[in-house]
C-alpha cells in the first residue's frame, strides 16, 4: 500500500498504474484511516513530501512509528530533493522510476 499526503499525489499514482494507493489528507492518519490500514496488514509505502524544511519527512517518520506500534510494516519512500509524487510525474519521472525508489533499500 502506497500511502501519499494527497489528492494529487493519489490521482497521479493511479494514472502512472499504481493501483493500491491512498492518501492521508495531509501528514497524519486519522483514528478511522488508522484502523482501516490495521485491519489490512500489509507494507505501507510513505511516500511524503521531500519539503526544504523537513517537514513531509518528519511526519512521515511519526507516521512510521505510529503504524509500526500496531504491527504495520513501514517503509519510507525517498522522492528527488523538493519532489512529492505529483510533481516527481510531472517533471518527467516514469513508473519504471518510481518503482525503483519503492524498492530501493529501507531508509
């Protein structure tokens, strides 16, 4: 499952032929989106925001923690510098691309 921070992201995943995708309407899950990837166990792909600041990061690290504690195996996708799914497409990135970084080494 390829969880992304949103709408955008998703709908260019789903174009690219990236099937199992959702979105977390931003950085955190909330109880119901929580429960619903629970009760799905399977590899959650975070593929946040690689912002200047750090943020998309570091929530998608809390996140990581977050699902990790209910027995979900996480990994965390590493985009291009300044990059989110949407604008890694946009700029050029393939499928063949992006399937890399989902099975590039864990960070």
């Amino acid at each position: 499952m390829i969880l992304v921070e949103g709408m955008f992201d998703l709908a260019v995943l789903w174009q690219a032929g990236f099937r199992h995708v959702t979105c977390a309407w931003g950085t955190h899950l909330n109880p119901h989106q929580l429960r619903q990837l629970c009760d799905r166990p399977r590899t959650v792909y975070l593929t946040f925001d690689v912002d200047a600041n750090g943020s998309g990061q570091q929530a998608a690290q809390a996140l990581a923690r977050r699902l990790q504690a209910q027995g979900i195996p996480t990994r965390r996708v590493l985009l291009p510098s300044g990059h989110d799914p949407n604008s890694f497409f946009l700029q050029g990135g393939d499928p063949r691309q992006f399937q890399s970084l989902l099975e590039a080494p864990p960070l």
